[in-house]
C-alpha cells in the first residue's frame, strides 16, 4: 500500500494504529490493561471506545490486519499533515507502546463497562458541606481568575489574573478536557476524560474542590444551568461511555437523573451504541442544554425544566457533531460535523436546523469558535481547521445583514501548508483574532502564534515563541523531549490580556505566556514549577458570559 494512501486513511488519528497478522498475537493481562490505558488516553476521543471511528478512522481489528506494521508505525511516530500529531516523535509514546498499541489493535477490543446510578453514587463526595463555605468572596480579583488544565497530571491550576499568581493546584480527573463556571461563576466545574466531575469553589481564599463524583468512564463535556429560573441549579455531564446525559446537583453533584443518547443516525437510521456526547452549552434564554450527539448527527435541546420527564427536541443536522460555540446574540448554535467538513447552525429560538454549510476545509474545529462585529459583513462566527489552514469566517445576523447570513464570507489561509489549528479566540475589546496550530509536523509552524486583524481578517502577524520558552525535557531513556508549542488563547477579563500556554510534557514544567492584546508585546511569562503540561485556559468572567 503506498504511503500516500495509508496517511489519507489515518489523518487526525488521536494515537495510532498498528498490525500484523491477529493469529500471531497473544497479549499477557498486563499488556492488555497498559494498552487499554493508552488507547483510552490517545485515541478513544478520535476513534471511539469500540474503535469505530468518527473524526478519526475505524480502527476495528480486520482493517488494521492490512496495514502493516511498519508504515503504521511510521505513521504514528511522524505525525500526519492532516493533523495526526506525531506520537512518537514528540515523545509521548515510547518505542515499546508503539509496538504494543501495534499488536493491540488486532485484537479485539474489551467491552468497556457500563455504569448505573448507584455505580455513580458509589463514588460521589461532599468533601465541604454547603453549609460550611464562605459566605462570601474571600479573595478580591475571583471574577479575573483563570482555570488552567494541567493536562497530563490531572490537575487544575487557578491563576489570578491580574496578579499572575498561582494561587492554588487542585487534584482534577484525568486528562482534563474541559471547565465551565456557574451562572454566578463561583464555581468552576471540571471533567475529566475519566467522567469525573469536580467542582472547585472560587470563593475560597485558595480554592479547593468541595464535591467531585465519577459519572461514567469516558467523558467530554460539562455545563450548568444558565437560564434565570435556573441560575446555578443543575450542572450536566456529557459522557463518551457509556454514551449518556447526565444531570447533578449543582452546589453537592449529587446525580439526579440518566439520559441514554444511544439512538439511530439521522440519514442512515443505522443503530449506534456508540452515540457521545461531544459537547455541551447552556442557553441563557431557555431551560436548555444545546447537546452534540456526535455519531448520530443529531443536536438535542434539552429541556431541563423538569428533571425527571425531561424535553428532548432532537435536530437532525450532519455527522459527526464535535465542538461549537454561540453566534454574538446567543441564538444560533455553531457546529462543527467535521467528518462531512460541515458548519451546522441551530436556531435554539425556533428548535431547527438553520442550514448546512460546507466548510471549505478539512476537519473544522473551532472550540467555541471566534465571534467579531465586523464593519462590512455584520456579525460573523469564525473556525479554524485541523487537516487544512483555512480560518473561515461565516455572517450570522439574518436580520440586518440577509445577504451574508450563513455564508462563508471570508476565507484566511495561515502560512504554509497543512492544518495544526485546534483553537481561535477573540474578544470584543481586542482588535485581533489568535489562531494556534499545535499539531503541525513542521517545527516552524507548530511554535508561532498566528495573530488575525479583525478588520481585514487576514493574517497580518505571527509571533514565533522563544526556545527558552520551548525547553526540551529529558525522558528516563536520556533522549530530549520537546515542548509541543503555544496552545489554546483565553483573555483576561477586560480583554486587555491574552494567554496561551506552553503545551510541554509532563516531564518538566512549561510556562504560560501572557501578551498585550493591542500592542502584541509579551508582558509576562508565568513560569511555576507546578505547571506541568498547561493546556486550555478559562477565565471565570469570559465564560459565565460564553465571551469568544
């Protein structure tokens, strides 16, 4: 099989994929449960629990048996210009996971387990009673704080923002994928990608986790409840596996209520077991939570009014849902389906789909997406793109600006050839829109930051980091271990700052960078020895307000 064709067919793949004929293979229980462990933490979120694939390729034990082994493995050590980071190259899998997450992937996959309530409960913890938290805010700048994930440890570090002080580390899920704040922001909700849940109370004069509970074994997204007869009432969990809803309590995460999402795909009818949860957000104008179904294609509005007989609309939209964000009135949900490389919008008013729109580019990917009043276009909603560098730009305000609504409107090309985007981030009080590109092979282009004009939305700067920022870590086999470069951006409250991190390994600690958002200057670096692999940042005012 030529090359050429094998990395067509394992673009964006989360880890790797490997071969050889599944006769030959026997793995002891050890084995077994090490790469079980790997493939939950690189590859499950891309290429499901039961290796079906979505954004990634199906990676079920007949089609891997005719790969081959070694171009597999070149593939995972190298990386892919469609975005499939480079495992082994970076040095995040040794030579010897690689050979076994090659053997393991030909055979077949254990089942993972599912999970009740009373599973749940099992491991639920009020670990500081409501009634024993301050009364109010201990600390002056809580509403500038940000939640940093320290990915590869497990934890959460809150930041002050105007300080710049890490002023607590609280113990986290594993891989931490997400945190979303109350209504009020007081609490800052976590999940890992373990389904544990924890809330960190923001209040306190060091902020500690008061409540966590494990919800299933595999999980994505967390939100709360934000519409104003619910403010800080329920928080929800969107779980991988088993695929399922789940809704807490949102001061003691004690469970109230399972929803399955296992359901049939909206254009094949085709039954999935396999149907996640990819992403939540809450509606400030409903008693809903807007729900990406990622397999089946459909978005849910989940009417949380009455927990125990809830509302489900189901919107059929496209496959397969990954992340998206609010348009600038909060109305219209932007999605990215990046397996059909579609932006699907929802109008969360009527409870429809608005339209389907080809994205011009290769697996979008836009976190929450970027959001800009623009002087010609009107308001648009914009996203970067893992497998191709295009930032699109699409108009979202049908009422003033109908000639451009749901439109791609502009079309940006980042330097150079391939994808690597995972995040854009704006703010209305900054003129520029930073784009990332992390998962670039090229060295170059993986550790500079990709600054935007609002105005032009062309790339009018990049900003290159800094070796000294980029310190390689030495691996127990002595080889040097090198930082990956600038991830995901968060503004400070007032939008004055901008902050990304350096994506390290968890072998050494990398810093955190902090720039003007007008002049472009670096005015801080936040250099902690407890910051070990900082990833997505969070500051409490911009999400309480859904600001991107």
């Amino acid at each position: 099989m030529k090359l050429s064709k094998v990395l067509s067919i394992a673009a964006i793949a989360c880890l790797g994929l490997v071969s050889t004929a599944a006769a030959e293979i026997k793995l002891s229980k050890a084995q077994m449960d090490e790469a079980t462990e790997v493939y939950f933490d690189r590859c499950a979120g891309c290429h499901g629990m039961l290796r079906k694939g979505a954004l990634g390729p199906n990676l079920e034990p007949e089609k891997m048996k005719g790969m081959g082994t070694d171009t597999l493995k070149y593939i995972i050590h190298e990386g892919t210009p469609g975005g499939m980071p480079e495992w082994g190259k970076s040095g995040e899998l040794s030579a010897a996971q690689t050979d076994l997450m090659a053997k393991y992937l030909q055979v077949e996959a254990p089942q993972p387990p599912e999970k009740s309530l009373a599973d749940m409960k099992k491991s639920h913890k009020v670990l500081i009673p409501v009634k024993d938290r301050p009364k109010a805010p201990e600390a002056k700048n809580w509403k500038d704080y940000f939640a940093v994930i320290l990915r590869d440890v497990g934890q959460i570090a809150i930041v002050d923002g105007v300080t710049k002080d890490v002023v607590s580390v609280v113990p986290s899920g594993f891989a931490t994928h997400i945190t979303r704040t109350g209504a009020s922001g007081r609490y800052m909700y976590v999940i890992g990608r373990d389904g544990k849940a924890s809330m960190i109370d923001l209040w306190m004069k060091v902020p500690k986790n008061v409540a966590e509970i494990r919800t299933c074994n595999d999980a994505r997204a967390i939100d709360t409840s934000k519409h104003k007869d619910y403010l800080d009432k329920y928080a929800v969990v969107g779980c991988y596996w088993p695929p399922s809803i789940v809704t807490l309590d949102a001061d003691t995460l004690d469970p109230l209520k399972i929803v399955s999402t296992a359901s049939y795909t909206y254009d094949e009818n085709v039954y999935t077991r396999e149907a996640r949860v990819a992403a939540i957000i809450a509606s400030h104008d409903k008693p809903e939570w807007v729900i990406n179904i990622k397999e089946t294609g459909q978005v849910w509005l989940y009417d949380y009014s009455n927990i125990k007989n809830p509302k489900i609309t189901m919107v059929e939209a496209e496959r397969f849902l990954h992340d998206g964000g609010w348009d600038l009135s909060k109305r219209y949900f932007m999605t990215a389906a990046n397996a059909r490389n579609v932006i699907s919008v929802i109008d969360t008013k009527e409870g429809k789909l608005v339209a389907n729109i080809p994205s011009e580019g290769n697996k979008p990917h836009p976190g929450r997406g970027v959001n800009v009043d623009h002087p010609k276009y009107g308001p648009i909603w914009g996203s970067g793109h893992i497998g191709s560098n295009d930032i699109i730009f699409i108009g979202t305000d049908p009422v003033n600006h109908p000639k451009n609504a749901w439109k791609i409107v502009k079309k940006t090309k980042l330097p150079g050839d391939g994808g690597g985007n995972l995040f854009v981030k704006g703010h209305p009080n900054s003129p520029y829109i930073f784009a990332d590109r992390p998962v670039h092979p090229d060295r170059k282009l993986q550790t500079q930051i990709y600054v935007i004009d609002k105005n032009t939305l062309e790339v009018v700067k990049t900003l290159p980091i800094d070796e000294k920022y980029l310190k390689p870590a030495k691996a127990p086999n002595g080889k040097e271990v090198q930082a990956r470069g600038p991830v995901h951006f968060e503004f400070n409250a007032d939008g004055s700052e901008v902050w990304t991190s350096i994506w390290g390994n968890k072998l050494a600690a990398s810093p955190i960078l902090v720039y003007d958002s007008k002049t472009l200057k670096l005015k801080k670096v936040i250099d902690d020895k407890r910051l070990i692999t900082p990833t997505g940042k969070f500051n409490v005012t911009n999400t309480m307000n859904d600001t991107y």
